[in-house]
C-alpha cells in the first residue's frame, strides 16, 4: 500500500492531511486525517449517506437544511439528492478544507459546490447555530464528530449537552429535527436530548467500515408540529 499526501493544514486545531491510499490493486481512495486520526474516505461513505436518509426521513418538509460538518462532502450530496431540500447551509470550521472542495483538491468537491441550493459556512457549528434566527431550518445534521465518545476536538463536547441542544432546538420549525450520528451508543447523549426535546429518536445502522461490520447509532430529537 502506498500513501500520497495530497495536502496539509495547520490551524490553532492541530493538522489536516489530505492523502491517498493507492493499493497494488483496486482504486486510488481519498482519505481525510485530522490530528493523524483517520476522520473518513471515499471507499466507505454509506454512514454519511445513512445520516442523511434517516434524517431527512424525519421531516416532512425539509426545505431548510444545515449540516454540521463537511467532511469529503458525502453528507451534503445525499441532502442535496432530496428534491425537497430547498436550500442547505454546510458549517465547516476549517477553512482549509473548505478551499481544497472549492478549488478541486477534493476532486468531486466543485461539481457538489455548484449547486446553486448550497451555501458554505466556515465558522464553528455552535457560534453558527446561536447566530441563526429562531424557527429558520427544518432540518440540523451534526456530523462534526463520531459521536460524542469519539470528538475530533475537545470543545465539541459542548455540542451534546443541554444548552447547545436548547439552542438547536429553537432554531428548527414546527415539525423540524435535530439529528447526531453517532459511533457508539451514548445514553448522556439520549438523556441530554430527552431533557431538551422530550422525545428521543434512537436507532441502530449496520455499516461495512475498512471491512468491518460496524453499528454506528442515529440520535433525533423533534419539534411538534402546529396543530
């Protein structure tokens, strides 16, 4: 197996490295490391496009989408599939992944920028999501980390406790959702949401990782609906 660095960043985070993994046979895959721990590739990207399915499968009308997180762009693509999904703001805090998508580092990075529904936001979900308008989205994805046992930065934490929740929560509309994907239960994160929301969507995905069968969870919260 050889591996290629295709490019590196440094920010007050750590370092990112973007590199491939070019096997004697099969193809050239894409892989995304933050802090020299594997964050995601393109072989594997049926996790991304489950917590966009699952979620968008929680809203009746998710015209008003956020996604926290940009990763290699797997979760948006899959939001952007959903004709109803009207406009969809992505938050990235780094910077310098946000310019490999726009200028074709990221090969397939410029064709999903196009589309004209997709708006990128570099800046950190939190101060994002306390910046928004109440009752402005239908729809929040958080896909920053691997749930809140496996952060890629510690100030994550803050994401999967009540008063970072209170917030999302009062930005979605009636009817809307909040949704966290997770790589391992978390019954903080479902008490936390139970606290905010009152009801709590918890639901088990098999997904091939590397070649492993993995488990990786979906936690949700709702907004009633009007009437």
């Amino acid at each position: 197996m050889e591996y290629v660095e295709i490019a590196r960043a440094v920010s007050e985070r750590g370092e990112l490295v973007l590199r491939e993994r070019r096997p004697e046979v099969g193809p050239t895959v894409l892989e995304l490391r933050a802090n020299g721990v594997f964050v995601m590739d393109t072989l594997e990207v049926s996790s991304e496009r489950a917590l966009a399915s699952a979620s968008l499968a929680l809203v009746e009308q998710p015209r008003a989408v956020v996604v926290g997180g940009l990763g290699l762009g797997f979760t948006m693509h899959e939001v952007l599939a959903d004709s109803r999904v009207e406009r969809c703001a992505v938050v990235e805090i780094e910077e310098a992944l946000v310019g490999w998508m726009r200028d074709g580092t990221i090969a397939h990075g410029p064709a999903l920028l196009a589309d004209e529904r997709v708006r990128v936001v570099v800046a950190d979900i939190a101060v994002a999501i306390a910046e928004a308008p109440a009752a402005s989205y239908d729809l929040i994805l958080l896909d920053v980390d691997n749930g809140p046992g496996y952060l890629v930065h510690d100030t994550n934490d803050a994401l999967y406790h009540p008063p970072f929740l209170t917030r999302a929560r009062d930005v979605l509309r009636p009817g809307g959702a909040l949704a966290v994907w997770s790589a391992a239960e978390s019954p903080e994160l479902e008490d936390a949401l139970g606290d905010v929301f009152g009801t709590v969507g918890v639901r088990a995905h098999d997904v091939l990782l590397q070649g492993r069968d993995e488990q990786y969870w979906l936690y949700s919260g709702r907004v009633p609906s009007r009437g």
